[in-house]
C-alpha cells in the first residue's frame, strides 16, 4: 500500500546537495522497501537515460566493463555521472572529476 502512494516527479529545481542526498538514501539502503523505490524512482526520473540503479548496485554493468564490479564511487561521483550521462546539471553543482570514462550505452 505504501508503495501507492509514493508517486516520484521530475524536480525542475533539484539541486546538487538534495540529489546527492538521495543517492546516499539509495546507498546505504537506508528506510523502507517503499521509501528506498521512490528515491530510486526520483533518481531515474530526474536523470533521464543514465539508468542511475546500475550505477549505484552494479557499476561494472554501467561502465560496461566487469574489471569495475568492486568499484568505490563516492556519492559526488555518482551523481557527477549522473548529471554527466543525463547532462542535466544541478544548481550547486562543483566541478567533479570524473575518473573512468562514461558509459556509451
């Protein structure tokens, strides 16, 4: 039932420190079942065709490159790729280096 009622939307005014906040929410699996598919939903949503769950669960997926299963991205990295993929960029955003070379699926 929860489920039902979170209902994510496209946030014209996201800004950097709220989607990195949501990121970390994702992360560390942190509320319910219900809370945890809306952030992600949020995250799809405000990032169009960046496919922000692989990034977060299977990086090796994303990056098309299975040397990077055990990958450590921080949430600022995360969400750099996010924005870059999507090329959306957040108010607030800095300027984050960006490691491995983006996905070209």
């Amino acid at each position: 039932v929860k489920t039902a009622f979170y209902k994510a939307q496209y946030c014209d005014d996201l800004s950097y420190n709220e989607a990195k906040a949501i990121i970390e929410f994702v992360y560390n699996a942190e509320g319910d079942e219900a809370q945890h598919d809306y952030a992600l939903d949020s995250l799809e949503l405000n990032f169009p065709n960046s496919n922000a769950s692989d990034l977060i669960y299977h990086p090796d997926h994303w990056f098309d490159d299975d040397s990077m299963f055990d990958v450590d991205l921080t949430s600022d990295e995360m969400l750099g790729y996010l924005m870059k993929k999507s090329n959306r960029v957040l108010t607030g955003a800095p300027e984050i280096k960006l490691s491995y070379p983006l996905s070209v699926k």
